[in-house]
C-alpha cells in the first residue's frame, strides 16, 4: 500500500532540491516558485506545524539587510527583493512540513538522482543514443517561464542536464546529474554524503557508496577535494585511534599523489591560480574581485541585482561570478555572512548532537561546505536556505509542536 506521506514528503523534498538547482525550475521567473509554494504551505497548515519565533526574526532581519541596500543605492529591485522572501518561505514551510527526516529523504532523493543520471549518462557514449535525448526528448522539457536567456541554459529532462564539458578531458564525458553543471551536482552530493554520516555514524555503506560513485561521475575537481575532505574527516573524528593512524596518512598520501599525476586535479588548480588571462573569472579570480567589493561595502553588501552587484556593468564575461562564498559576502556583507553560515554549523552541529556524533565532525562538515562553495554560487539556492533552518527540527519540542523523533514519526506514519 501507498504510503501518502511519505510520497507528499519526498515530492517536497524534490521540490527543495529542484528549486535550488534544476534548471527548468530554478532558472524560472520568480511567478512559478510563488505558485508552487501553495504546497508546502498547505502540508504546514494541514499538519497544524507551529510557526517558530526564529522564522520570523530570519524574515525581518532579511528585510532589514534590503531596506539598507535600498537607502544605500536608491534602488528597489521587486523582483529580485521578493524572490529572497520567497525562497527563504518555500525553504522553511517544507522542512517544518516534512519534519526531522527531511534529510534522510534528502539523501533518498539524491541517492535516486544518482541511479537514474548513470544510466542516461553512460547511454550518451553512444552518439546515436545521446543525439535522441539532446534533440528528441529534451525539447519538450522547454519551460516557457525561463525568460532569462542571459546565460546559457543546457539542454534537460528534468532528471539529467546534457551538460558534460569541462575539464579539457578528450574521451571522458562529466555527468551532470539534473542540476546545471557537473560541479554542482557533487556539491550536493557531498551535503547528501555528510548527512548520511551524521545519520548512520559510518562511511561504509551501500548508500554512502552510490554517492562517492555519483561524485566520481563528475569529474569535478571542487567534488572530487570535497570528497577526500570528508572522508578524511570522517577518520579524523573516529573514536578507534588505530583506525585513525592507518586510513588519515594513508588517504593525505593518496591526495598528494592525484594532486601530482591527474591533470584535472593537480594542473588544473594551478592552471586557475594564474587567472590573469583568463576569457571568464576564475574561482580564484572571482574571490579576489569579491573580496575588493565586499571591503568598499563591507556591512550591507551589493545586493544581487545586477545594477548594484556590478555598477551598471552589463557583460556577461565581465560580471561572471562563480565563487559563491566570496561572492555571498560581496552581495549580503559581514553581517548576513557571519549569521548566514552561524546558523549552518548550528544545525551541523545540534544533527550531530542528536545523533550522538563527535561536535568536531560538525565542524569539518562546514568547511566541506565552504570547499564546495568555493567553486559554485550556492548560498542564494533554496536548499542552502533550508540548511541554516535544520536545527529548528532538532530542538527538545513535544509532538504537539510538530517535531517527532525518527523513531515517533515510523509510528505516526
């Protein structure tokens, strides 16, 4: 038998993830994400959640940050000020909806994306194969709402993004699972991967494995470091000392090796630390352009608007940003940063305390989360909003509150 809720919580889950990365919905206009917020907001209501003082305080400090950038540049941007409110909304109306396993489904979900991306991945090698799925199916996932072209937007099923360059590599293709690029599809791979850690309290695992082979897929330099990073900290915080002295030298030896011999990793790092030249901005390029705009406004930022990010400046080449940690503290300034990831390590680190894990893990998490930033602007996605909401499901609340243990929600459901 169906179970309902499950299936209402996943697609909300879903929903989560698609607004933060799938390109027919999150490079929609901001009409489609005010529509698909009727759902989240009914499952809330229907389920009598309580709406938490902090979303509240979240909401107006928001408000603040734009009333400030507002006074400061003249500038109201309606579009761009109501999307905010709406993403921070549509983030915290599902994960108070669905509850404490919302990132087990989260993982269940990119567990899914992972099996289901390998399969179209692998049949694009076959030429014939991948002209069908760019040129016959694709098409008809054409969503009429994207009306911003400026970027290119690569061809997709919803489920899969025909997007494999990259990387200078001649035979191998990039699976870019259904999110933009292949980058970003690690990256939240590698949140799916910390979550489970902190869930299961192993690595080993036939889950955690479909998600290290889903971050292999992607070739991704930034996934393949946050990997290595994770793995290395699931060591460095294990209570077996034994364990601990054998596998951490052992994988720092086999991260120095891949540096050195795979031109990807090692080459193409010290390819961008010379940016000088380069046609786009660079990760590292792009850090030091942000950095000497987050200095000139370092307490309310630029805003995300493209008047006020860029002065005016218009040229895609010219204002292309893909450093979202730098670029998150040029746009919000100190203030909203320092918060902003306050509230990540504090759900990081009251998960970790829920499921009985090593405080220290939740902090090696955050810098994974900080290496995955580095190379992709997430921090304005919905899901990432959703992430400094986390720990609102782990507080000490009573059911009537709408927060159950895992345990309580297998019986309720």
């Amino acid at each position: 038998m169906i179970n309902q809720t499950k299936v209402i919580d996943y697609t909300l889950i879903f929903l989560l993830i698609a607004f933060s990365g799938i390109p027919f919905f999150y490079r929609a206009h901001v009409i489609m994400i005010a529509m698909c917020l009727v759902a989240p907001l009914f499952v809330f209501v229907y389920r009598k959640r309580k709406i938490d003082k902090f979303i509240i305080y979240y909401l107006v400090f928001a408000l603040l940050i734009q009333a400030a950038q507002m006074l400061k540049f003249y500038y109201f941007p309606l579009q761009t000020f109501l999307g905010l409110h709406l993403r921070i909304l549509f983030a915290y109306l599902i994960i108070r909806a669905v509850g404490i396993r919302s990132i087990e489904y989260y993982v269940d979900v990119l567990k899914v994306f992972v099996l289901c991306s390998l399969i179209i991945y692998l049949s694009t090698y076959i030429a014939v194969v991948e002209h069908f799925w760019i040129n016959t199916v694709a098409p008809n996932f054409d969503n009429p709402l994207i009306t911003n072209r400026s970027y290119h937007i690569w061809p997709n099923i919803i489920l899969y993004t025909f997007n494999s360059q990259g990387e200078g590599l001649m035979f191998l293709k990039r699976n870019s699972g259904p999110f933009w690029e292949p980058g970003a599809f690690a990256g939240f791979l590698i949140i799916a991967l910390l979550f489970n850690i902190i869930r299961k309290g192993r690595l080993n695992n036939k889950t955690n494995w479909i998600l290290i082979l889903g971050v292999l897929s992607t070739l991704s330099t930034s996934g393949y470091i946050a990997l290595v990073f994770v793995i290395l900290s699931y060591f460095i915080t294990q209570r077996n000392l034994v364990r601990k002295m054998i596998y951490v030298p052992l994988l720092i030896l086999i991260s120095i090796i891949l540096f050195l011999s795979v031109d990807f990793i090692g080459a193409k790092i010290q390819r961008k630390l010379s940016f000088t030249n380069q046609t786009y901005n660079t990760r590292f390029k792009s850090a030091k352009l942000d950095v000497e705009d987050f200095i000139a406004n370092p307490f309310v930022g630029l805003g995300r608007s493209e008047k006020t990010r860029f002065k005016g400046e218009s040229n895609d080449r010219t204002i292309h940003r893909n450093n979202g940690v730098t670029n998150f503290l040029a746009m919000y300034g100190l203030f909203v940063f320092v918060f902003y990831f306050g509230m990540i390590f504090k759900s990081l680190k009251t998960m970790c305390i829920y499921y009985d894990r090593p405080i220290k893990f939740a902090f090696l998490a955050l810098l994974a989360v900080f290496i995955i930033g580095f190379a992709e602007v997430y921090f304005t996605k919905v899901f990432f909003f959703g992430l400094t909401m986390l720990h609102l499901l782990y507080q000490p609340r009573s059911q009537e509150d709408g927060v159950l243990s895992e345990k309580d929600e297998e019986v309720a459901s």
